[in-house]
C-alpha cells in the first residue's frame, strides 16, 4: 500500500513505492468512494452474521475461496492414473512445511489400501534372526523426528529439451518436505542382528508394483528412517501408509512407501527400477547408475507463470531451495537471465537435508525481467544452469535435471517458462 | 518386537524386552501360524490389486482407518457451539507440527468466512498515516518464517479443581504448533508512523464478536506477525483465514483471527476480553488481569487415557512441552507421581515459543504407575505442580492452569486422570 504523493518520502518507502494501498477516510475522503463493498471502517457482511459454530468440521479443510490450491495431474504423460504423477502446487505455497493434503504423489500401481492392523514388516537375508514387526510394534522403539525434503529423480524432467511447462508446479511441483517420525532403520537392523559381509539391503514395498530399490547398508546405518508419521500425523495413504522408508536427500523412488520387506544382501538387486528405469541415460548411449543423490536445487515459486505479478512496485520473489548433500548455506537471485547475482534473504528454518525458504524484494518498475535462482549447499556446490548440465549429460536423461530455471516476467505481470541462452 | 527366548541377551536387547514380534517361517515355524491372515510372507490383498490412481483425491486426506483422529467437541461446556472450543488430538500426533486440520478451535462467535478480495486490514489510531491494506497489498511486504505454539488461556481450565476429563485432547487439547508466514507487524506499524506517546494497539477481529483485545506497543513491535499462512497454504477460516494476529507465547485470545483493525493508543482499552473475561480471580476476589504469557507447560500425549499401553515391555512415553517466555530447555519425567524424576529425551526442532517433542523409554514391567512431566524453560522456571499454583491462585480461575498432569497408568493398560497429594 502506497502512502499518498503529498506525504513526501521517508525511509520507510523503499517497501511501498507503487504500491496501491488506500488511505482511510479522515486522512483522505477517497477511501470510502474507493471502497464500495461492505469492507472497513464499514461493517463487512460476515461481522454481521454468526458463522459456523466448532464441530462442523471435525477434520479441517481449506477456505472455499482455496479451491485453486490442489494437486493437479497431466493426464497425457503417463499410460494408466495408477503408474503417474501428481504436483504439489509450489506456486501456491510458502514457508517450508507442505501441508499433507498437497504433497505431491508418485505411484508405480496405484496406492496401496493397507489396514494397519494388518500390516507387516519383515526383515531377512544376511541378518542373525529374521525379524516381523507389526506396525505397534515398531511404535514401540525410540522415535526420531526429522524435517526433510522429498523430490522424485523425475522432477523438471520435462524440461531437459528445452522449456516445456508452464508452471512451477509442473517442472518442480515433485518435491515436498514435511517432519517425519519414525524408527531409525539402523535401530531395526541392530535388532536383526548383520551379518558379516552385509553391505546392501533391498527395500520393496506392498503395492501391486511391489516397487523396490537397493540401497547402501552404509546410507541405511546412517541417517534413514522407518517412519509412519508426517507433520504429526499418520502418513497419508499416498504417501505410504502406515509406514515408509525415509531416505534423506537420495531421490524419491528410493524412499519405498507401503514398506514391506527389507532383505539384506552383499550386493545389489539390480532390480528393474535401478537397470531399465532411474538410471541416466547419456549422450554416448551408456547410462549412469545408482545416481542416488539429489543435487542442490532451487526454484522461484512466486512470481510464476501460475502466480503471475499483479502490479508494479514492490514485489516479493519467493522461492525454494534444497540440497541432497546436506544444508543449502546461501541462495542467489538474478533478475536479467543470470548477468547479475544477488544473494536471497533465506528465512526460517535451515535444515540439512530440508526445503529452505528464500527471498527477494525489489521495486518493479515493469521492465520484462528473466527471473533465476540458484542455490549453493555447504560442499561448495553451485547449482548449474542447463546448458551446462546438457554439455555433461547430453538431452536423453529423465533424471537428476537441477539446472536453473528462468522465468520471464513480462510488463503485463505475466510470466512464461523460457530458456535463455 | 521380541527375540525368542532361546536367542540369548545382548546389549540390543534394551528396546525389546517384552515386545511381542513374530520371528519369521525359516527361523520358526511359528510365523505362519500365528499370522493367519495375507500378511508377509504371503502376499497382502493390497499387493494382488491396483489401487486408486492420481487424481482421486486433489486435496489429499487421511487413511480411512484414521477415522478417528478428528478435533471432537463437549457439548455441555457452552451454550452455543458458535461460542465452544474444539479440542486437538494431541494423543493421536507426534512430533511438532500440528496438522492444519486437527488445530483445535475456539470462537466467540463461529467462524467468519471471509472473501479475501474484499478483506481490508486498517490501522488507524495514533499513528501519522492512517492506512488500509488489501490482502494482496499485505503480500508485498518482506515476509517472515515463525514456528510457534499457540495455546489458549483456558487450556486445561476445568482441572483447577480436581481431574476432570479423561484424555489429554480434553485437558490439554487447546494447544497446537505450525509454521506461520506473515509480514512482521512492526513494518506495518511503522509503515503508518507510530505518534509520540502512543504506547498500545488494539486489535480487532471481522467476526460477529469483533474480538478484540490491547497489546502492549513493545510487544507488537517485538516479534508480532500479521499471518496469512500457517504449514505453507492459507490459513484456515476457522484459524483467522485470511489473516490473523500471531502473538508468540501469549494466550490465544490475543491472536486476533479474521484481523479487521489496528488502533494505536496510549493506553489499554479494557474491553470485555480484558475485564470480564479472560482475567483471574483469585482467592480474595480480586482479579489479574493482563496475565498474557502462557507459562512452562507439558503434556504426556501417550500413554493417556484415550491412548492406553497395548502391553508389557518397551514402551515409549512421548509428549509436548512448550513455553511462552522462551525455549523449553529440559523436560522431566516421572513414573511414581513426581517422587523421583528422570530428564527426557528431547528429539528434533526446538523453537523459541514453539513445541518441543519429548520421549522416555523404559520397560514396563506392568505395575501401575503415575506419569508425569514437567517442562523447565531457559529463565529457569520450573512447571509446578497443580496443589502448589492452588496454594498460590485459589481454585477460581479458568485460565493459566500449567500444573502438572498426572495419568494412572494401570495394570492393564488403561490410562486414567489423577490428582496425587
């Protein structure tokens, strides 16, 4: 909101210029013909009329005016529903916290209806005594609490020849990040008892794909959980429940939901989905292997093409950040295609492992702008922009694309998905 | 779950004595047997079928086996259920964050469902400019991340004279704990330009009740947010959507939910909040008033009444602490009704003015017991206990009611509410 012309400039409006606030009546008599609704100092319509009394709703869901704020899914990309994708709505989000009802979803056969009485744990192979557990059973070990972020190998996959999809929802909208509790997974193999010579374990889970994965015994000793909880409650039915393998920072697939079984082995399964499925697939016909790590990442969710700037003067770009190899230390922001970095005000919580939420606020003045983000982690790594990604990786892969994303913010407030050069 | 006997003890032993796991067909051939239904080994139903596909839900919810995790309600505690509280699930959550869904309710006069096009935030008073802002014009200002509890002054309100509600979504259910996005109340505040001497605000919310109440200056200035977001969407209408006062570690009346107006003054305006209401009558019948922080507090969440022990052996106290004059720095436990204390185990993010996760694990060997918890904070405050605050404010009160809660854990499991001597 703008004080009015006549006020003269103090300090405090380097956050208002061109903004479009009103001034009230008393100060100036516009506010009220300005104002024709029933809003402030006029008494509104709902400071009229009683509302809702508590109990209506016994489990809460969004304003009616929310009704945008949903997962949405592309109906062409995949054969069958039961094997896709939906994408968390980025664009309509902030902080780091993705609520429940928005995280995005990725099933091989659809979502598995388990009955948590029903459910079962087993743990086998090169273990002293093969172990079952039943899901209070496991609620009965010591609980870990942990903030991380989640992203599917696949997300910005699209884009790896060139600027597809008008959306961050739909080029980075397969990431979300929520507090899980849950078992530490090396607490359940200790109770196994390893074998010597153990050095992997296959984790598959209940669904109709029985979706599996090898994994390190060196990554499942250190930081993975068994977890059945998510922002406090229990895990919500496309997200595993009741129990699903937490693998920080490693890319989606690997993170087995419905988690049924855990074999330990001297080596890996090669299974399906680590041969012809999440590996990368490069220029020279050879693909990349057990590419597990997620590499440092950012995004600008606002402004956005489905969150377009709704007027001049100060604009807040928001965004987020993350890193696979632990905590993002600093995000940078250009506004002309990459020419000029400037470093991002990150606010809130910095995890390792986790979103963070970074901004930047500037005085529009309508100018088109190429808006970017990049995020560096604490190894020193600087996320790429995506030519040089493509000069390594050629344009055949699905996976693993961190390249920086450029926004064209146009004078109208629109925005589009380009790529600049 | 257990070794079999015959396996011998080792140092893992520790988490499993007394648990009641299963041991796999191949190490016995127990498994099977005991395990009658499609469980692993065998092959679950829900692994033999698809499941539902994307899409199905585009605003995601529970598990139906979840059913029960819901805000519930006492109908006898008001007149009208436009003027009642909803009570938070805490023996159904762990962890930190409360799911927006489950944050329990409290209104004076419903819910206002406001179209957030035609919401208006004034703030007037003395102040150099008074100004009005639309939502959108709100998102424009630099935003900041705030994990914090917010807790109503009438939590655990009807155990000043004696155990009353058996579970602690009633005794202690008017707490919950997300993350906020806002703009800092102090850059509106000095946005209009605060006039020599003005020394309080008044906030006033847009429902029927226009709740309102006065907060000190130095307290709006401090760490105040106007939010819009709580866990990354909007808030929800019955939480102030679409935005809301946050005042970290105060009582929750003060968080003016649907927030219409600020008026600046130089003094309170004792309003019905601050007079009849929400004041402590002490034994001599003089009242408190403008008690605003909500002290040191904790809760056992499990086991609790409604969540009793499901056996013998391992089993996992969990629970919430919280403060409003800072961080909690230790939470104690004891088993016998406060004779002798043990310190818990705090596990994930601890926040100023946010809740704290704590656990304590112990082999129950059956006997009954009296569990308790106390949270100390980082001025060195110690929860006390509820004879010695009735020693100090009598039992007239409703408010600030932050005794120790003690649970009767019995033979059998059950759980119940108990005063001990």
């Amino acid at each position: 909101m703008s004080q009015p012309p006549d006020q003269g400039s103090t300090s405090r409006r380097k956050f208002v210029v061109g903004a479009a606030g009103l001034v009230v009546a008393g100060a100036s008599g516009k506010a009220i013909a300005d104002n024709p609704k029933n809003q402030p100092p006029n008494v509104p319509e709902w400071t009229r009329t009683l509302g809702d009394g508590v109990g209506v709703r016994a489990y809460g869901t969004p304003s009616k005016f929310e009704k945008q704020v949903i997962r949405r899914t592309v109906p062409w990309l995949t054969a069958t529903p039961e094997s896709s994708v939906s994408f968390t709505p980025l664009h309509e989000l902030d902080g780091i916290i993705t609520p429940n009802g928005l995280c995005f979803e990725r099933h091989h056969s659809g979502i598995a209806e388990i009955d948590p009485a029903d459910y079962r744990l087993m743990i086998h192979g090169m273990v002293d005594k093969p172990l079952i557990f039943t899901l209070d059973e496991l609620k009965r070990f010591p609980r870990a609490n942990r903030i991380y972020f989640l992203e599917c190998a696949a997300n910005s996959g699209m884009e790896w020849r060139g600027a597809q999809l008008n959306g961050c929802q739909y080029t980075h909208g397969m990431v979300h990040c929520v507090q899980y509790t849950g078992v530490p997974l090396k607490t359940l193999l200790n109770e196994a008892g390893l074998k010597s010579g153990a050095k992997w374990i296959m984790a598959e889970g209940g669904d109709a794909a029985a979706m599996n994965r090898s994994i390190p015994l060196a990554k499942a000793l250190d930081d993975c959980l068994i977890a059945y909880r998510m922002n406090g409650e229990m895990l919500r039915p496309e997200n595993g429940y009741p129990a699903r393998l937490v693998v920080p920072g490693w890319q989606g697939n690997m993170w087995i939901k419905w988690l049924r079984r855990l074999k330990v082995g001297d080596q890996p399964w090669f299974t399906r989905e680590e041969t012809s499925k999440y590996t990368d697939l490069m220029e020279n016909g050879k693909a990349r292997q057990f590419t597990w790590v997620m590499d440092a990442k950012s995004i600008i969710t606002s402004p956005s093409p489905q969150a377009p700037a709704k007027s001049k003067g100060l604009t807040v770009i928001s965004g987020l950040a993350w890193s696979g190899r632990g905590k993002v230390v600093r995000v940078d922001v250009a506004l002309d295609g990459g020419r000029n970095w400037r470093t991002a005000r990150i606010d809130g919580p910095v995890y390792d492992k986790a979103c963070v939420r970074f901004y930047y606020e500037f005085d529009w003045s309508g100018e088109a702008l190429l808006l970017q983000s990049r995020a560096i982690d604490e190894t020193g790594y600087v996320q790429p922009n995506k030519d040089d990604l493509r000069k390594i990786r050629g344009v055949n892969s699905i996976y693993h694309n961190n390249g920086i994303q450029t926004w064209h913010l146009k004078p109208d407030g629109e925005v589009e998905n380009v790529e600049v050069g």
